[in-house]
C-alpha cells in the first residue's frame, strides 16, 4: 500500500493509516512514579513506551499465501440464521494492529500498584477479508443488523465473522443498520473502516442535531497516567517551570495537563474478540510498547551546551531547547509531537496547549527560534504566514495545520478542542463529490451534516472557480483534506516486551518506506 495521500486527482487504492495516541516513550518518565536509588531520582516507570498508537492498512496476499478468517455459514448461503462458522479466503484483507489492557470483571484496567499503568497489555491484531462478493442482490451481506449505539453498533458484526464490513448509508448520509461487505475502493473511505464512528454533535459540543463529526476512532479514554496528570498538583517528576535545568525537581508545577480525554485511549474492548473466540486476535502478551512513528525531514534534534544531542522523543527536549548550542534536521518523531498530552513538550503542567485563550499559562518556549524548533513537516503545528511566534498554542484555528483541521480530527469548539485524534491517513477524496456537505465550520474543524443538502455542497467537484481564486476545484474549494498532505519517506514501528520472570525487556523496531 502506497503512503502518498489521496488528491484531487488521486484516489488510493485502500488506505494506510496510523493513529497517534496522546501517550509517548517519555510519558512514563515525565509523569510516571519516581525512587531516590543511590542518591539519583530514578523514574521507576520509565519501560513503559507507547502504548495507544493504532496502526491499519490494506495488503494483497503473497501469492499462494492467501489471508483465512471464519463468517457464520448464513453468509456464504445468503439465506437462513446459521451462526456455524465457515472458513473462507481472499487475496486482499484489512490489517489492524493494536494494543489493548487487561480488564477485570467490571471493565476497569488491571493496575494493581495504581501507577496510572496498566499491569498487563497485549498486542491484537485483526485481519478482516475483503470480500465485496458475499454482499446479496439488495447490496447487504447477510447478518443480523448493526446495533443503535453509535460508537459500539459495528462491533457484534466484528465478533461474529472475519469480514471487512460497514455500515450503510441513509440518504440525508445518516448511518442505517444494513451490513455490507467492503471493497478496496470502499476502504479507501475513513467511514467504511474497522472501529471507525460518527459522533453525534449533542455529545461532541453539547447541543445541536443534524451534524456529526467526520469518522474517528471508536477510542476509550486515555491511561489513568495521563487523567491524573490532568487533575493533579502533586507530579513530582516534573521539572520546576521556572528551571531550564532538566534535573530540577523542586518546586512541582502547579497546572494540568490540557487533554482531550474522550476519544483518545485503547481501542474500545467490545472490538476485542471475546467469549468462544477470546484470544484468537492476540500477537504477543506483556507488551510495555507498541510506537509508531514518522520520518519528519524538518524535525530538529538540539545540540546542547554539555554537549548532548537530545531528539523531539527525548524526556529533556524542552529543556535542551533552551539551552540550544546547534541543531540538526531530520529523525522519526511521533505524529503532532508538540500537542501531545504526554509527549516530551506538552506533557509539562504549565504547557496549556489546547486550553482556553485566557488560560495559556507560561510560555515554555518563549520567543520566535525556540518555537521555530517545533515546527515540521509532521509537527501539526502551522507554519504559514500568520502562524503563532510563541507556545505553547492556544486553541485557535490559525494555530494548527489547516490539514488537520479540515480533516475533521481536529475540532475547536468555543476556544476548547473538543476532538483531536491526530492520524497519519491516506484518506480520500470522495467527500468532495459525494453530496453531502462537510462543512468546515469557519475553519474550526470540519464536521458532517446530515440535513437536506444546502447550497455549497462539492464545490472543488464542479468545474466551477468559486472562491474566484486559483482556478476551478482548487485545494481551497475543498471540504476535506487528508490530516496531511505530505508523502512521508518511511514509517517506523517498534515493540517492546518485558520478560515478566527475570524484568528484562526488548525492543525491534521494523522501518516501511
């Protein structure tokens, strides 16, 4: 699968996509537990890595080699109620990778010691077959109809059969309960995707109807790490704000961490597979990392004054921006690096990113060439004349990359960001032509509507300059963009593993390009 982002004039042919959760490998080092061993203060969490990245895509089989899964035998006869599973195969398969946490009898994550980590985490993957041709002379595939709740109504279907399927579509673009099997071309569609939701806008700002938001995914909230970071005044860890001494540890921050936290944890367990199929889906147990990470050309690791050369992964990178003596371009950096609520720059408490206007607190990086060093390619900051001298960012719109928020996975409500699932995705670009508007609410985020189509609708679809800029269908006129634009040179991915017996633990990393 290619990871060149759809165009205008290129549509892929399935998708590639990664989602950067909030968590990164410094998380557990900034805002985990500490212990004084030989008179170091040692951050005793610190094997923890990544743990809420989400990694999908489409691939063709080996030849001879073709994917496997099951669906109830009522699928392939197209009639009767026969749950019976049926083995079936196919060239082509959609491919999730995810970690998950053990869950006790009520749902809670296992964390026996209460560090705000889970005990035990696994790595799932799912390989759902695409198989357009089980869908019946009406369009649907014979299952029992999707459930009413939004954010879980796919995953009953996902339990039953190993088959890439979705949800149909209402003509006003409303979700109905029909199940149809997907295409590669179906696939290419965020909406069509394994897990993928639609949020009611009642539930995303608090009122309205008619409007959803644009497809995401169907998330928990985040590790009870990063939620106690957010509520808390006692995080000794972290570094005093007014010290540019990475190893001052007096005088604890007194502000949260600004986090999203709907929307932006593990994948919701009722798309893990349970009862008779419960561990069928699992790769590996005792993870303590699944990171995903990008080429960022423009990423700049800082050369300090000690000298050490410390990269946008690094726990000490705030600091070392302050104390820059030379930089270098160029390394793999976790999505939107600087707006993450436990990544190396935003996981300090003062670092107010997504809070509202009045309450930006301190700046930590206080003129124009220290913020010049958090902007990249992959960065999700904006760079564009107009762009803000200073951070952390404030939750206005000329702040984050247009991209992003035209994607709909970032969306700005009254000053506060009430959605942010920063996501690498080869996207689409259907949504210019589908007829249905996705309106980009005055650049705050754009979002689905669901009422009678309005005036405006597909406009960079009608041969028409309607902005009279730029000529006919240009970017501008459009709905959406991808979350960004930008071809990447190579993904990274790496798993980490402890040996529970002996404490030891292992890293392999894999690079794609």
């Amino acid at each position: 699968m290619t990871l060149e982002p759809a165009t205008l004039d290129y549509e892929p042919p399935g998708y590639f996509m990664y989602y950067e959760g909030p968590m990164t490998n410094a998380s557990s080092s900034i805002l985990g537990s500490q212990d004084t061993i030989d008179g170091f203060t040692v951050a005793v969490d610190s094997r923890y890595g990544d743990l809420d990245d989400y990694l999908a895509f489409t691939a063709v089989a080996k030849p001879g080699q073709w994917f496997q899964g099951q669906v109830p035998e009522r699928v392939l006869t197209g009639s009767g109620t026969s749950t019976t599973p049926v083995m079936i195969r196919s060239k082509h398969a959609e491919i999730i990778y995810f970690l998950n946490a053990e869950i006790d009898s009520a749902g809670a994550i296992l964390d026996a010691n209460g560090n705000g980590l889970p005990d035990a985490v696994s790595l799932y993957r799912r390989v759902l077959l695409i198989r357009p041709d089980l869908n019946l002379t009406g369009g649907a595939v014979n299952l029992p109809a999707a459930g009413t709740a939004w954010q879980t109504g796919m995953a009953a279907a996902h339990q039953q059969c190993d088959l890439s399927v979705r949800r149909g579509l209402n003509n006003n673009g409303t979700y109905n309960n029909t199940i149809i099997a997907n295409s590669l071309e179906d696939l290419s569609k965020p909406h069509n995707r394994f897990a993928h939701v639609r949020v009611p806008v009642g539930t995303l700002v608090g009122s309205g109807s008619n409007i959803t938001s644009m497809p995401i995914l169907s998330l928990d909230q985040p590790v009870e790490l990063l939620l106690n970071a957010d509520a808390t005044s006692s995080l000794p860890v972290r570094p005093d704000s007014t010290s540019t001494d990475p190893t001052s540890l007096t005088s604890p921050v007194t502000d949260a961490v600004v986090l999203e936290r709907r929307w932006s944890g593990f994948l919701r367990q009722e798309f893990v597979l349970a009862g008779d199929r419960t561990s069928e889906d699992v790769v590996v147990t005792n993870c303590r990392g699944f990171d995903i990470q990008i080429l960022d050309p423009t990423a700049t690791s800082i050369l300090t004054s000690t000298p050490m050369l410390v990269s946008p992964n690094d726990v000490a990178y705030r600091e070392a921006i302050h104390d820059a003596s030379d930089s270098a371009n160029g390394g793999f950096v976790d999505l939107a690096y600087p707006l993450l609520a436990g990544g190396s720059l935003r996981g300090w408490g003062e670092m107010k990113v997504t809070n509202n206007i009045s309450n930006a607190g301190d700046a930590a990086l206080s003129n124009a060439t220290e913020f010049g060093f958090v902007k990249s390619a992959f960065a999700g900051t904006n760079v564009s004349p107009g762009a803000p001298t200073t951070f952390p960012l404030t939750a206005q719109i000329n702040n984050y990359a247009s991209s992003l928020l035209r994607s709909g996975k970032l969306v700005i409500n009254s000053s506060n960001i009430v959605l942010f699932q920063p996501t690498f995705d080869t996207y689409t670009s259907h949504y210019e032509r589908d007829g249905f508007f996705q309106d980009n609410r005055s650049g705050a985020g754009t979002t689905w509507r669901t009422s009678t189509p309005v005036a405006g609708e597909d406009l960079a679809a009608d041969g028409l300059d309607n902005d009279g800029a730029n000529g006919a269908d240009d970017e501008d006129e459009r709905e959406t963009l991808p979350p960004f634009t930008i071809r990447p040179e190579a993904i990274k991915i790496s798993i980490r593993l402890e040996n529970p017996t002996t404490r030891q633990v292992m890293q392999s990393s894999v690079i794609k390009d």
